[in-house]
C-alpha cells in the first residue's frame, strides 16, 4: 500500500497542473498495490482546488468535496487514522531533527503514515518526506 499526498491528489485532479498526466499515469501503475488515503490529505485537497489565487479556474466547493468524497471512499483507497502512536512519533520527529512550524503538516502526515503501516508515499516533491528514514517518497515526475 502507497499512502498519497496533497501534491500528488493535486496534479492527479488538477487538469492544468504541469504534472497532472504524470500523476495520472502513477496512479495507474500503482493502483494494484492499494493507496493509503489520511484525513488531513482530503482536508487539505479540498482547501487547495477551491482557492482561487491558486488556480484560473479553482472548483466550487460542491465538486472539491465531491472530489474528496470520490478518494476517500474509493475502492482501492484505506483510510488511514492518526493515532497515539502517530502523535507520540510526529512530536519525537518534530524535536529530534529540530523541524519548525513549516514542516509541521508533512512530519503529520509522515508519522500518521508510518504508524498505520505504510512506507512509501506518491508526492511531487519527495523533499517532503526525504527526512523521516521509515517513509520513502515515490516521487511524481515532472515534465
């Protein structure tokens, strides 16, 4: 199983992401492994595609959460949960390597991963993730 992250489900659902063929086409060679789906991801998808400094055309937030729906409940998704253990390993994450308030979401989402399971993650930018040695990014290709 792959846990997903915001800036992969953004070039997947994002027509004029300069990496949403890419991501199209690693979903699909990934898609028999399973994907790992976390509550913040779906959170953060939904604030991201409807802002409108973002994107010409941000969705409305009807079709966002449509979207978010759709993944979430996705038959080749596993919703995933942070948990005690992902809490206790993100505040070890964030004081042992020192990480300010601007890695507070990826260490998050890192430990949350790691804590159900999962060690590998589908993301345009593997520098993310390249920190924690349990959690191994799977890095979308850019054109």
């Amino acid at each position: 199983m792959i846990g997903i992250d915001t800036s992969f489900l953004l070039a997947f659902e994002v027509e004029e992401h300069p990496s949403h063929d890419s991501a199209r086409r690693t979903a699909r060679e990934y898609a028999d492994e399973g994907f790992a789906l976390a509550p913040q991801v779906v959170t953060e998808l939904t604030r991201v595609v409807t802002d409108p400094r973002r994107f010409e055309q941000p969705l409305a937030m009807r079709d966002a959460l449509a979207r978010a729906t759709a993944w979430w409940n996705g038959s080749e998704v596993t919703q995933v949960q942070v948990t005690a253990a992902a809490m206790d390993l993100f505040l070890i994450c964030m004081q042992l390597y020192e990480l300010g308030r601007k890695r507070l979401l990826d260490t998050m989402l890192a430990a949350t991963y790691k804590a159900n399971g999962v060690s590998l993650v589908l993301s345009s930018n593997w520098r993310d993730f390249a920190l924690f040695p349990a959690v191994h990014p799977v890095e979308i290709p850019t054109p």
